[in-house]
C-alpha cells in the first residue's frame, strides 16, 4: 500500500486497511518492520498508523528507518498505551527529527514495559558526522523514563562531539535493577575519551 503511487493505505485496491486492521480487537501484536525508506512514509502515515495500536496490542514493532518525509511531528503525535509490554521504535536516520522531539519521545515510553528497543540516530552525512545533532539532554530524559520492569534495553543513537557523556552516565546509573540485556550503539561520537569506561563499569 505504502510502496506504490497506486495504493494507499485507506484505499488498497478498494479497501480502507486502517478501518480493517483497527477492527481487529484482540490482536496482541503489531508489526510494521518493513517500512524503511520508504518515501510515502510521512507525518500522516504515522498518524494513521497509531489507530492500529488498539487495547490489546501489547507488542509493538516500527521500522520507519529512513523514512526522509518524517518531521518532528511523527514524533509528537505518538501515543503508546500502557498495556504494552513490548516496543521496538526505529526512527533511526531521521533527516528531520530533531534532538528536542527525541527529548519529548522520552514521555512517551510506557511504564509497563519489559523490552524497549530505540534507534533515533540522526542521518549520516558525506563528513561522516550524523545530523541533527544528539545532545546529553536526550539520553537525560530516557533516563527518567525507563521503565522499573524493563527487562531488555537497546539504544541506537549519535552525540554531538561537544557533549561530555553526563547523558549517558545518568542513563546508566538509572538502569533498573532486573535488566538481563543491555545494548547502548553510539553511531558517531568524537568527544567520546577513555575515561567514561571505568565510571560506566
């Protein structure tokens, strides 16, 4: 529906897949895995897709890596419900989601969660810096949201090569104490030095 001029997703070969999907009211689990790069992937095919998170989703999977005609309007407009258990976001390689709308994802993270993967790296340029740019305030702001329960933690992201690591310290130190799998990927940055290691162990 998203891959061809022909089709939408509320009009696929005649059928509103919104209306279909949304009337599915047991359905756990939704996956939307494969929607990278896709450039009909807008703030409005976002918006839309949040009406597929019903009451019973407990295990969310979107994959928008790429997607260039997302703004930081995507991101403002998510709404998780707190049944969920499960969230797996990548917004990763966003050229136009900006650090103070990955700050403002931080208030969205539901606080039942038992697994949490995020990739909201920025977009990799020629110079092979990463923009936007990431700055320590967005790892702050995850670390007063992650969840007492969570379980496992995967955190794709890039940080400006002005920031200290105090983000990433205070992310550590807020670990919850039954986390059995922890996976922190910094894309790109140069302002990272040898003495975090000890402090972070």
């Amino acid at each position: 529906a998203l891959g061809s001029d022909e089709h939408s997703l509320e009009n696929f070969y005649g059928f509103n897949l919104i209306e279909l999907i949304s009337k599915d009211v047991s359905r756990e689990v939704l996956k939307l895995d494969d929607l990278t790069s896709l450039d009909r992937v807008d703030d409005r095919t976002m918006f839309l897709i949040q009406r597929l998170i019903g009451p019973s989703v407990s295990d969310v999977i979107l994959n928008v890596k790429g997607c260039k005609n997302l703004t930081d309007e995507s991101v403002y407009q998510l709404r998780f419900s707190e049944g969920i258990k499960r969230l797996h976001l990548n917004i990763g390689s966003g050229k136009n989601i900006s650090n103070n709308a990955i700050v403002h994802l931080a208030s969205t993270i539901p606080k039942q969660l038992e697994y949490l993967f995020l990739d909201v790296s920025g977009f990799k340029i020629p110079s092979g810096e990463y923009l936007p740019v990431r700055y320590n305030n967005h790892l702050k702001a995850f670390a007063k949201r992650l969840p007492r329960n969570l379980e496992e933690f995967e955190l794709i992201t890039n940080l400006d090569d002005s920031e200290d690591g105090q983000g990433l310290l205070q992310l550590v130190k807020k670990l919850p104490g039954g986390l059995k799998r922890l996976s922190l990927v910094f894309e790109c940055w140069r302002g990272f030095s040898g003495d975090v290691l000890p402090i972070l162990a």
